[in-house]
C-alpha cells in the first residue's frame, strides 16, 4: 500500500477535481482521509492505493491541479493502520503498525470492522 498526502484548498468541488485525476488513469483509491489541516484556508487530503507505480501516476497528475499546492508520497517508515471494530457490545478504535493491527483483527474476530493505512 502507498499513502499520498497533499496540501488543497478547503472550498466546495476540490475533492471532485482529485478524484477525477484518479478515475481518468484507472487508479482505485483504497481509503480516503480529508479534514482541516495546520495551513489555514487549506485541508488535507490522504489517499491510499494499492503499488507505487499508481501512486508514482497520481503523484505527477495531482500537482497540475490548481486547487492542489503540495503532493507527498508518504515513506512506508511514516505508516500507520487503524482500524475501528464492532465487539458486540461497542466499538473499538486501534492504532498501530500494519502487522499489529492485522494481528489483532485476527485475534478478535469481529462481526464487523474497517481497516486502513494512513499516514501525515
């Protein structure tokens, strides 16, 4: 998995624009964190993918947007997973290493779960 971080402007139609540079090129995305970011008037966009030549692709499309003003991929030293499982009786969030997580999902054999990699 690769994890593409970038820098975009926080107004209505952005998310649109990116994610269409992803469907022109045939790029699945595999997770999607947005949310308001340290740079004011700005939020971040964190996209997961499956190999480096899709995010090696996405990484020199993104930049040519106007609404896009820094693009990373993220090093794989950098990755974090999460997940946020159903016990039954509630709800847990983890955070961990991609090994740690998978392990413990493994260990809880839950109803229900989501799992990601992410990375700022």
């Amino acid at each position: 998995m690769e994890v593409i971080s970038m820098i975009v402007n926080d107004e209505f139609g952005v998310m649109q624009r990116i994610m269409g540079e992803f469907t022109r090129k045939r790029i699945n995305v595999e997770a999607i964190v947005v949310g308001k970011s340290e740079i004011p008037k700005r939020a971040r966009v964190v996209l997961t993918v499956l190999d480096k030549e899709m995010a090696d692709i996405a990484g020199a499309r993104l930049p040519r947007l106007h609404d896009v003003f820094e693009v990373e991929i993220v090093d794989h030293s950098r990755h974090s997973a999460y997940a946020l499982i159903s016990t039954g009786t509630g709800k847990v969030g983890l955070i961990g290493s991609q090994q740690e997580i998978q392990e413990l999902i493994e260990r809880a054999h839950p109803d229900r779960y989501i799992q990601t990699i992410n990375a700022i």
